[in-house]
C-alpha cells in the first residue's frame, strides 16, 4: 500500500513524498518523481518506525535505520489504521505506534 508524506529535508523545508510498505521494506519516492531519489530501506537496516499520534491533526512518523533517521508527517487523509496494521504486518517487534 502506498501512503502520501511529508519528510522533514532540512531545518524548515518539507517534500511530499509517497511511502510504500511491502515485501520486507519500506519505499520513499518524492512526489516529483526521480528514481536516483528514491530511497529503499529493506528490514535488516530498519532498527525502528514509529508512528506518533498525541491528538494532533497529522501525526508524526519517524524510520530509524542503521544510518539515517527519517522525520515527517502523515497526510490527514491517511487511514492510520491501514498503514499501522501494513507496517506491523511487515516489521513486528520495530513498529511503535504511541497515541
């Protein structure tokens, strides 16, 4: 399933980006689409992600892996539910989802 997000790229600048959730990884490709940008993160370099609601209008997500630490925003039209249940699905134990 696919996801639409904004990731932090920056101290003040965001970029829509669509994230995907399947086979083992987690998929990130800008919303201007360039192939060299897109960024694979397969399950042996995923240390965590995290979903973040706290009553906010558009929750926070963050992917943890080995070199990287991705921050953004979920789309207020996303199916929280969905995406937990896919990410859960796919990577067990390294999924968090606070509320």
């Amino acid at each position: 399933m696919t996801y639409e997000i904004k990731l932090k790229e920056g101290f003040f600048k965001t970029q829509v980006y669509y994230l995907t959730v399947g086979s083992g990884q987690i998929i990130l490709t800008p919303q201007e689409h360039d192939d060299k940008d897109q960024v694979v993160i397969n399950g042996d370099e995923l240390q965590s992600v995290s979903i973040m609601s706290r009553n906010r209008t558009s929750p926070e997500l963050e992917i943890v892996t080995s070199t990287n630490i991705y921050d953004g925003n979920l789309s207020a039209q996303i199916d929280l539910k969905k995406l937990a249940g896919d990410l859960d699905q796919e990577f067990g134990l390294k999924f968090v989802l606070q509320r």
